[in-house]
C-alpha cells in the first residue's frame, strides 16, 4: 500500500472528515456552517477541509458572499462511495470518485507492522 492510499485510508477513518464528506455530498457548504454543524473549532475544520483537498477527496464549488460584501469559499465532495471490508486481519477499502472512471482500491494487511521512518 502506498503511503498515499494509507493517507486515504486514515482519512476516510476520521469522524470529522467522514462528517464533512457526508454534509458536503449533496450541497456545498462553508468552513464556517461545517464548523457549526458538527461543533468543530473554525481552525480545525479549515485544517480538515484541506486535508480532504489534498487527498482529492473534496473540491472548492465556488465563493459566495456574505451579507457585509466579504467572500468565502463552499466546498463539496468528490466521494460517490466508500466501502471498506475487514476479514481475518485483511482491511479492504474501495473508493468511488465522482470524476474518476476506476475506484481506487485499498488492501492492508492489519497484522504487518508499517515499517520504521528513518
């Protein structure tokens, strides 16, 4: 597994990321309103919307504009379906992107330890 698709797999396994993707799937929604939503501090949600961006998982739809003329960004999920499978120590992840053709597929042994970083 690649240490990317091991990024997908810890992100996908974090409550507030998968609150996010879910509020996210059918409307665009602000930092602002997903910090309100799910009582994330404004910070860390920015934090994890980016988190999501850089995985692919979600995409800025646009701007809007409050009623005080100051512009914020609305973001959206890229995700169609999730679904993950553990059997006999095998986690099996599938990820259907909306704008991808294939869904990327994660297999890990849970019961191989990760190799020590340097």
């Amino acid at each position: 597994m690649s240490k990317h698709e091991l990024g997908i797999a810890q992100i996908l396994t974090d409550q507030y990321n998968m609150n996010i993707l879910a509020a996210t799937s059918h409307k665009a929604r602000s930092a602002r309103e997903l910090a309100f939503m799910f009582d994330i501090p404004l910070a860390s949600c920015y934090r994890k919307l980016r988190e999501l961006a850089s995985a692919g998982l979600v995409e800025q739809e646009g701007s809007e504009l409050t009623a005080d003329g100051k512009r914020y960004k609305v973001y959206r999920s890229k995700i169609g379906c999730v679904t993950l499978t553990y059997e006999k120590g095998i986690l099996h992840m599938k990820v259907d992107l909306n704008y991808r053709s294939a869904p990327l597929e994660i297999t890990q042994n849970m019961a191989t330890p990760k190799p020590r970083e340097l």
